[in-house]
C-alpha cells in the first residue's frame, strides 16, 4: 500500500504518533456528529391539565417507579411481625414467686431463742425491720430481676406478716393466674396490658388486710413476655415479600394518554421520565453517545495498536478503514432519511454488506469483521424509531448478518464477477433473517408488505456488490492498493509490459513464467502472498527487455555478445537490468510492491562470473563492483522469487537433472544467500526456508521429470 502525497506533506510536519492521534480524534468527532441527531429526544408540546392532542404511546418499555414503590411498601406493611418464643418463661415466673416466698418464710422461722433458764421464758417478738433487712439480704440482686428494688419495703413488710397458710394461698393464687395469662401469649409490647389482667384476676380473691395489694405486686414483679420480637426474621419475610412484588410497567407501545384524555400530574410525570416533553432536557443521551463512541474509537485504536505492520502502513490502513467507515455512516443516514419519507421498514434496503465487503478485498479479514460489529451497532441507533436515544436490536441483527455473510461469501476475491456472486448470496441471506425477525414477532403483515419485504432484501445485497465495484477502483488508486483483482488484472499477457517482454525477449517471459510457477508454490507453502508472487516473478526481469540479446535465454541460434565485450561492459549490463526494470515499473505507474520485487529479487549479491572473469584477466577489481546495487529482499515474497529466479536457471542449464542433483543445487543456493546474508532484512525465517526448499523441489521434480524416450525408426513412423 502507497501512502498518497497529502498524506506525506502532513506526516512532515508531524510525528507518527501525533498523526495517528489526531486520526482517531478526528474519526469519534465525525462519528459523534453522524450520530448526534440520532439520540436526541422527540419531544412533545403538551402541558399539564391540557387534553391530550392525539393518542401517546410509549416508545420503550417503562417501569412506573412511584407506583412500584408504592406496591412495595404495601406488600411490606402486610407482613406479620414474627414473635419468638421464649422457652422456661413461665417456670422462670412461679419459680420466682416461690422462691421469694420461701425466703419469707425461712426469715420468719429465723427467730434467735435466749439460752439457760430463760428457755422457759415465752419467745421475744422477732423485730419486723430486722426480718426485713433480713430477708433483703436473701433477695436475688441481679441486674436483670432486682426484685430488692422491684417490691416495695411495705409489700415486703406485709408479706413477713401474713402467716404460712396465706402465702401459701397467695402463691397458689398468683402462680395459677400467671400460668393462664402467659400460657395464652405475652408479647413485650402487651405487658402492661398482662400486668392489668392480672391485678383484675387477683383483686377478685379476697385477702387478709393488705395481702391483696401485695400478691398484685408480687404477680407484676414475676409475669414476663413469653413471646419476644424476631427483628431479623421479620426483616426477611418483609423483603421478601418487596422481591416478588412485580414492577409496575408500561409496555413499549402501550398507551400511556388516550386522544383528548386529561394529562393528570401522574401521567405528566411519566411523559417527562421519558423525556417526551418539551421542556425536558437532559445530557444523559449525549453522554451516552460519548461513551458509545469512546468505546468504538478506543476498539479500533487497540486494534491497530496490536496489528503487527510497520507505522506507515498501519496508518494507512487507518485512514482507509476511517473512509470506509463514514461512507457507510452516511449511506445509513440517507437511508434515514428516506425513512421519514413515510416508507415502512426502508431501513433494511440499507448495503450492509458493503463495509465488510471492500475492507476484506482491500486489507483483510480481521479488519472487515471488526468493522461490520462496529457499523451494525451504530444502524440501531440511526435507525431507531422512538422519542428518545433509545436502539434498534433488529436492524441491528440484520446489519451484522448481512456484513458477516458478505464476508464469508467473497471467498475469491480475483475476479469482479465474485463479488456480484457473493452479493447475490448475501441477498438471500437477508431474505432469511427478515423472514426470522417477522416471524419471531409474531405480527401479521399483508402480502404486499411480504413482497416489499423480499425487495428490500434483494437490493441491499446486490447494492453491496455494485457499490464495492464501484468504490474499488478509486481506493485502489488513491491508496496504492494491490488487490487480489488488480494482481490478476496485472498479470494479463495483454499488459503492455509483458507483450513488449514477450516479443522483445520470449526467452526471459518464459523464463518468468517458470519462476512464477516455482514462487507462487512455495509463498503458498510458508502462507506469503502467492498471487503478489506470481505477478512479480512475471515483471521482476521487464528490464532485461531494453538489451535482450545481453542475457543467454534469449541468445538463440546466435553467439554470446558478452565474448566480444569486457567483464566491465558485461558487468554494467547485467546489473542495470534490475534498476532498468524497476524505472520501467514507475514510468507505467505498476504498484510499489512489484516495483520493489524487481529491484530486490538480486539483493546484493555477486555477479561471479564476470567477477572471476575479470581477475582471471589480471585486473585489480573489487568485489563491491560486481555486486548488484540491492537493495536486499525486504518481504518474504521478494525473497522466495530471489531463491526460486536462481534455481530455476541453475536447474535448466543441466540436461536431464535428478531429483537428488535438485536438491543438492537447491540446497546450495539457499546456503549461499544465507552466508551472504541476503535474508537478513527480511522476514523469513530458517523454518520456512526449509518449507521453501521442498517446494521448489517438489514443484521442479514434477517440471523435470524423466520422459520416454522413442527409438528413431518409430518415431519416423510417427511422423508419417
């Protein structure tokens, strides 16, 4: 690929990779602003409290968020609390009360007698504060049931009064309706409501003096809840009831506003989320194109970060690329525009095929595929039909099937009838995803929208194959391209170069002809250009042309002009054929990569045999005077033609070679480019060199094969 002038004048003034910089800059700027009037809202002039002026839809699926909230907290508000049990909780309350009284009691029984004789004196009356301080002592203290701080010195007073028998009654009495209360279920929050039942169920026994009021202390000190609020699990229940409730959507086409229906502040509000009003405005879809496209140029400039080509040409492969791509853009814009014509579905007679098309015949296949990703997510979103910068995932489908196909169906490149075959297949191959997409959704269409359907299909195939023709040529020649069609263009015998090679020296076209033959071979074999090959052996010798005579091939029935010249003039003459031949290239403007083939297929090496011939005479001569002026073969396909140039002659100035003797001379002439180090500017490696040999050999065993031969008197007979 040649870079075009411009071009050059610019990277002048600047660097590479400021150049190339400046590239993807300048493509996501284009791109932004192909795509900007894709993504900004639709909006409509309606007010609130007005009539609505026709019926509105909805352009995508929308989730009333307020009235989800709403269902959600009402399916929350209907949880039940979850209350835990708690195990032992009315053991824990009678256990308290007996043990409470029992401690009365023990303090009562506590009573110190004198010894001696006044054993026979009545028992002293115990001291009631003593008891008291007495039985305080023997009251739990802990934190949780301080039943010290929870009775009352008058209740505890009045208990350490009554007799056995009433705390005896007291107990029962209060540990039995406990028991009924707690059996029943005490939440926390139901205690004092507890705690009141209670004194009402003990008030209707009748007690001895303040007995009564101390049984109804001592019941509200021990009653517990016996069922305990489970915040954790009724957290769970609570969300899980929100998780099923289900979003409150309108569908995309539902009818949010019927015609002349009232635009209550709900249905306004909904109007605005989707960005159908007036005087909403928003930078989220800007901003979401921004993004779309970092995310195409920072895909691109990653790709040809990693393409592994030199920095002019990845640079050209650029701005190709770019080209291709805002052509394509615009070509959909226009097809948007013919849309708003009122024209249903126009969008699928876009050329999708197109992109992918002339990017695999013009660079390769990785490139192509890249692109028709990249183009097929840019048609949803200038194709789309909605208020707002939503997408179109059909188009979208059809664009990437339709470009990938294109791709896959140009399996030949060589000839413009591919390409029309290939756009011919990808027609039918639209005609089957539209028939998936119409059938998929399920909608019913009349027999002429099906027709149109088919047409819409059929153009965008064939409109890719015409347009790919038709762009080819004018990037062939603005970038210096050699295609695969332009290769076979080239290597047409009707060329003017090769008829004039043809007429002036058949012996050196034939001699081409044979090493195209062996070259094409052994590129194909290591993966190299075969066809780019084949094309160079055919004008790498077009110098030898001007003095013909000079070179053995064509000195038929004639003496060697070289014996009456010296080894210098010979010298001269055998060299120039190679600069001859590439100013012969440039004058008929032929692509630079033939051109360098025939500049490159002698490298630098040494033209020995003048070389010998010149010292053999005496002369002082240097062997840089004899060598061709190069430069060494720079691509892999230079290299093989240098190899295959050789050992074609060297095989055909042998009568009758075995297969043995070439590989032998295979071998050798490989081994000695390699020691004069030919090799080392180009890409080639040992192991492919090795490829090369065997399929020069291969090729030259099936060209010098050994052939029967006839006894003379039958093949008189023959004759007759």
């Amino acid at each position: 690929m040649q870079t075009h002038p411009f071009l050059l004048k610019i990277r002048s003034f600047l660097s590479y990779r400021l150049f190339t910089n400046l590239l993807f800059v300048l493509l996501g700027i284009i791109v932004f602003g192909v795509l900007y009037g894709n993504v900004t809202p639709k909006t409509l002039d309606i007010h609130l409290y007005e009539d609505a002026p026709t019926t509105i839809r909805a352009p995508k699926k929308f989730v009333d968020e307020e009235a989800t909230a709403k269902k959600k907290e009402e399916a929350k508000a209907e949880v039940a609390s979850v209350y835990t049990p708690k195990e032992g909780a009315i053991d824990n309350s009678t256990s308290l009360i007996h043990s409470l009284l029992e401690s009365v009691n023990e303090v009562k029984s506590e009573n110190p007698q004198a010894g001696g004789e006044e054993d026979l004196k009545p028992p002293s009356t115990p001291d009631l504060n003593e008891q008291l301080k007495l039985l305080k002592a023997k009251l739990p203290k802990d934190k949780n049931n301080n039943v010290t701080n929870s009775l009352s010195d008058d209740v505890l007073k009045t208990l350490l009064e009554a007799s056995e028998d009433d705390l005896s009654r007291v107990e029962t009495i209060v540990s039995t309706q406990i028991k009924i209360i707690m059996e029943n279920g005490v939440k926390e929050e139901e205690l004092n409501e507890a705690k009141l039942n209670l004194e009402q169920r003990i008030t209707n026994y009748s007690f001895k003096g303040d007995l009564s009021t101390a049984a109804v202390k001592l019941g509200k000190v021990a009653i517990e809840p016996t069922l305990y609020y489970d915040a954790e699990k009724t957290d769970e229940l609570k969300k899980l009831a929100e998780a099923n409730v289900e979003k409150v959507e309108i569908i995309e086409g539902g009818v949010i506003v019927e015609d002349g229906e009232l635009i209550t502040p709900k249905k306004y509000s909904i109007l605005k989320s989707l960005g159908m009003v007036e005087d909403t405005f928003s930078f989220r879809p800007y901003i979401g194109l921004a993004l779309f496209v970092l995310v195409v140029i920072s895909s691109l400039y990653y790709f040809f970060y990693t393409l592994e080509v030199t920095e002019e040409r990845k640079q050209n492969y650029l701005i190709l690329t770019s080209i291709v791509f805002v052509i394509s853009l615009l070509i959909m814009k226009i097809v948007g525009l013919i849309e708003q014509l009122e024209i249903n579905d126009i969008v699928f007679i876009f050329p999708a095929a197109f992109t992918g098309m002339i990017l695999r015949i013009l660079l390769n296949e990785r490139i192509a595929m890249m692109m028709v990703f990249i183009l097929s997510a840019c048609s949803s979103i200038v194709f789309h039909q909605q208020f707002s910068g939503s997408i179109d995932i059909e188009i979208a489908i059809y664009t990437l099937f339709s470009g990938v196909s294109g791709i896959l169906f140009l399996v030949s490149r060589n000839q413009r009838s591919n390409i029309l075959r290939a756009g011919i297949y990808v027609a039918l191959v639209n005609i089957l995803i539209l028939g998936f997409l119409i059938l998929l959704s399920g909608t019913s269409y009349s027999n002429s929208e099906y027709v149109y359907y088919i047409v819409f299909a059929l153009v965008s195939g064939i409109m890719s194959s015409i347009l790919t023709i038709g762009f080819l040529p004018f990037f062939e020649a603005g970038f210096g391209i050699l295609s695969s069609m332009r290769l076979v263009e080239l290597s047409s015998p009707t060329q003017p170069l090769l008829k004039k090679l043809l007429t002036d020296a058949p012996g050196t076209y034939h001699h081409s002809v044979m090493v195209a033959n062996l070259a094409e071979a052994a590129c194909e074999a290591i993966g190299a250009n075969g066809l780019l090959a084949r094309v160079g052996c055919y004008y790498h010798d077009v110098g030898k042309s001007k003095r013909p005579h000079f070179f053995i091939e064509n000195q038929l029935n004639m003496g060697n002009p070289h014996d009456r010249v010296s080894p210098e003039t010979s010298r001269d003459v055998i060299i120039s054929h190679a600069s001859d031949g590439a100013q012969m290239l440039r004058k008929h403007k032929l692509p630079k990569e033939i051109v360098d083939i025939a500049e490159q297929h002698h490298g630098t090496t040494l033209l020995k045999f003048f070389y010998y011939k010149a010292k053999e005479q005496g002369k002082d001569v240097k062997e840089e005077e004899y060598r061709y002026p190069g430069p060494k073969p720079q691509t892999r396909e230079a290299a093989v033609i240098s190899i295959a140039d050789s050992v074609e002659a060297a095989v055909r100035s042998k009568k009758s070679p075995t297969q043995a003797e070439i590989q032998k001379l295979v071998h050798s002439i490989v081994q000695d480019r390699l020691q004069d180090g030919q090799f080392n500017e180009c890409d080639i490696s040992l192991k492919q060199l090795e490829t090369v040999k065997r399929s020069l050999c291969e090729t030259l065993s099936g060209i010098f094969h050994p052939r029967i031969e006839y006894p003379e008197l039958q093949a008189k007979g023959d004759k007759a």
